[in-house]
C-alpha cells in the first residue's frame, strides 16, 4: 500500500469517527441501584469528625448499540444555593465500551468538601445547621457538551462504606 493510500484510509477512519452521531444521554443512559448518603472521610487537620456527601450507582446503556468514551462529572449543591459546593469526576466507560442492555460496575462519587465537627457523626447529621445536599450528574460522551442526566437528593444517613 502506497503512503498516499495508507494516509487516504486514516483519514477515511477518523472522519468517521469523528462523524458519529451525538449520543442523546437523556434517551439512552439510566442510573439504577442509586445509593446515597453522607461518608466518614475520617478526621480533618484539626482531629474533628468530616462527613462528605457520596452517591454510587451503576450507569446503564439502554440503546440497540455498544457505547464508549462516557465521562461523568458530578457537582454537589446545599439545598437553596446555586453555587457548587462540591464535585467529583470520573472516566466511567473507556474505549472498551458499554454493551447495549448493559451496566456499568457499581460507581461511586464523593465531595470533597463535606461537614465537619467535634461532636459523633449522627449527631452532626442532626445538627440544626445542617443543610442538605444535591448531585447534579453530567454525562460527556466524546467530545460532545455535558449533558445533565440526573439529579440525586443525598439521602441524610451515615454509610458504612
């Protein structure tokens, strides 16, 4: 095969790769076996108790074809703010790719920023400054925008792990 013709076949590869169609997250992903709660992240600097919200889920293709190249971003908010008060990132699925009807390992995504204090973690839960939490998950399918694809209220329970 002449140069000429092995750059022609390249070409004709990434032009169609890069042709795909867009991926419409809404219709074709699902979250199930969603879990949510607040995690021991142990003790902070200063020896005090940190809580940090978690949200762990299996990412489901629910399209006819295999899916690849899934990025998952997730930004926690306390309850009536706008501002991010948190996120989390992850690869979700590679170049490997997500069989149609398929589901992803169980995921799991954590704040870095959490709640902390002196006092037991159930009773910090309790405490009456405590302000609940929302994920907001977005979804990049290769080069594409983030897409929203769900919102998960974390739920106000310790877990275990």
């Amino acid at each position: 095969m002449t140069l000429s013709a092995r750059f022609g076949v390249l070409f004709g590869l990434l032009v169609s790769f890069g042709c795909s169609p867009s991926l419409d997250v809404q219709e074709s992903l699902a979250l199930t076996q969603v879990s949510s709660g607040w995690f021991d992240a142990g003790l902070d600097g200063l020896g005090r108790n940190k809580l940090v919200p978690t949200v762990s889920f299996r990412l489901a293709n629910e399209t006819p074809e295999r899916v690849a190249y899934l990025q998952l971003n997730a930004v926690f908010r306390r309850q009536g703010e706008e501002e991010e008060w948190g996120n989390a990132f992850v690869r979700a699925v590679g170049t490997e790719g997500l069989e149609a009807g398929q589901t992803t390992s169980v995921l799991r995504l954590d704040s870095e920023r959490g709640y902390t204090g002196e006092q037991p973690q159930s009773e910090m839960l309790a405490h009456r400054d405590f302000v609940d939490v929302r994920m907001d998950l977005y979804v990049k399918h290769r080069g594409d925008q983030w897409v929203i694809l769900e919102s998960v209220d974390v739920s106000r329970q310790l877990l275990a792990q």
